[in-house]
C-alpha cells in the first residue's frame, strides 16, 4: 500500500459518523475522463456483491453520472424514516445513489458551482440510509480540479483505485491523481489498467489499440501495482447500455476480492 494512513479531519469524521461502523469506503479516481473508471466501479462492486458481501455504491461522479444507467436503476427508493434509501438493484441488491436517480429526466445537465456540488455529496452520506453496508464503492469525478478535490477532502475514504488507459500521454496524468492522492493523505492501494487490447472475434488475436508497448508503465513510474488489465469487450458494453452489467461472465475482479478487501485495511 502506498501512502500514509489517511488522516481523519473534523469533516470526514462528521460524515464518517453517519455511515455503519464497519463499512469500508474505497473511489475510484481517473487522472482524466474517458478511461473507464465508472465502469470498473460498477464491475468491482458486482464481484464483490457475488462474493455474499453487502455492497453499495455512491456516484459522486455528480455532472456525468453513468452507474444507474449500467445496472438499470431508474430512481430511489422511497424514505426509510427520515433518510433516502438507496435504490436496489434487482439481481446481486447493490445499492445505488446518484443524482440521477434524483432527476426528473436522466438527460438533464447539472450546471451547479462547487459549494451546491460539495453539500449534495455531503447530503449522500448524512441523508442516505447506507445501515446494513459493508463496502462502499465511491465513483469520484475525473481529475484533479476542484470537484474530485472536495469529494475527497469531504467523504471518509479508506483508499483510492486508479483507472487509466495505455497511453504514453496518460503516464503524467496517473502520476498527477497519485501525488494528488498523497498530498490529501488518502493511500492509493492499486491501479487498473483499461482498455489494453480487443480480441479479433474471427481469428482470436489480440489487437493493441494504441499500439504494442504504448502503456505508459504507470505502475513502474508511480511504485503502484495493477491489479488488473481490462480488453475492450463489445459484449461488456452491451450489458452496460442495457443494464444489465451484474450478468457479465468475464469480470476479472471476481478473482481479487479478498486481495482488494486486504488492501483497504482498517477504517480511519
């Protein structure tokens, strides 16, 4: 694990207050939109979910919020005494809160400034009843600018993922999220890496689609292991725009819950 142990301030301790004692909270950061990240929250959730554990997911992702769309939740489910429940979805359970779930029309933009952003994330964490959660899965917006920072100043995170493509420009970006991580104190336990190849569906060959050994080494230049490599699947997508992601058969994080779980360590 890189990185010190987190450093609780008097915010994240308020809102840490208002989550289940021993749930553990793990984002998902990308130096750079584009990449995958709401998508390797969803399939880590989902592996988690299929090993019996109580998962949950907030998408902090406010302005680009995708994770209803791929498990085809539509809105929140109605108030559990004075707190939101989160919305279910209907094979693994995984609850869900978004924005969108909020919204009279899914398609509609979100033009707020970063104090309205900053009080609705704290609003996912003091309104939604979250009780009975063991991990929580936060899809934090991309980059490094002032909402991914309020998000991880405000919400209590045990540790961060970070999600990029194999590209020599990305190889800066992935160390500009890492060092903003360590300057926030919040331990970055892993990379993934997506997007690395597509296999032809006629012969079986791997494709590199930004060419053969176009990966910036991002686990070499930041000290950070991947823990694992994601291909483009057609099929993977169609599942996600039918919301039905939960039915994937070929989620490689079905193999690294336990080596995930570990790497999250103790709550703050």
């Amino acid at each position: 694990m890189r990185g010190t142990q987190p450093v609780a301030t008097e915010e994240t301790l308020s809102l840490a207050q208002h989550l289940p004692v021993d749930v553990r909270c793990l984002g998902v950061l990308s130096g750079k939109g584009g990449v995958g990240k709401s998508l390797v929250t969803g399939l880590l959730a989902v592996a988690f979910a299929r090993a019996a554990h109580s998962v949950g997911i907030l998408d902090a992702d406010l302005t680009g919020p995708s994770i209803p769309r791929m498990f085809g939740v539509s809105h929140a489910e109605a108030a559990s005494g004075e707190r939101i429940a989160p919305a279910r979805t209907s094979r693994l359970g995984i609850r869900i809160m978004s924005l969108n779930l909020l919204m009279e029309r899914e398609d509609d933009p979100v033009i707020w400034r970063g104090p309205l952003v900053s009080k609705t994330l704290e609003q996912f964490i003091t309104d939604v009843d979250w009780n009975g959660c063991r991990y929580l899965f936060v899809d934090l917006p991309p980059g490094t600018s002032d909402v991914p920072l309020t998000v991880m100043q405000r919400l209590p995170l045990d540790g961060l993922i970070v999600v990029y493509s194999p590209q020599d420009l990305v190889g800066m970006i992935v160390r500009k999220a890492v060092r903003m991580a360590e300057l926030l104190k919040t331990p970055v336990v892993g990379l993934v890496e997506n997007m690395t190849h597509v296999v032809c569906p006629k012969c079986g060959e791997h494709i590199d689609l930004f060419g053969a050994g176009a990966s910036p080494n991002a686990a070499g230049t930041s000290g950070l292991p991947v823990l694992a490599s994601l291909p483009l699947d057609p099929k993977l997508s169609a599942l996600c725009d039918a919301g039905a992601v939960e039915t994937y058969d070929s989620n490689p994080f079905d193999d690294l819950v336990d080596t995930v779980a570990g790497l999250i360590g103790t709550r703050r």
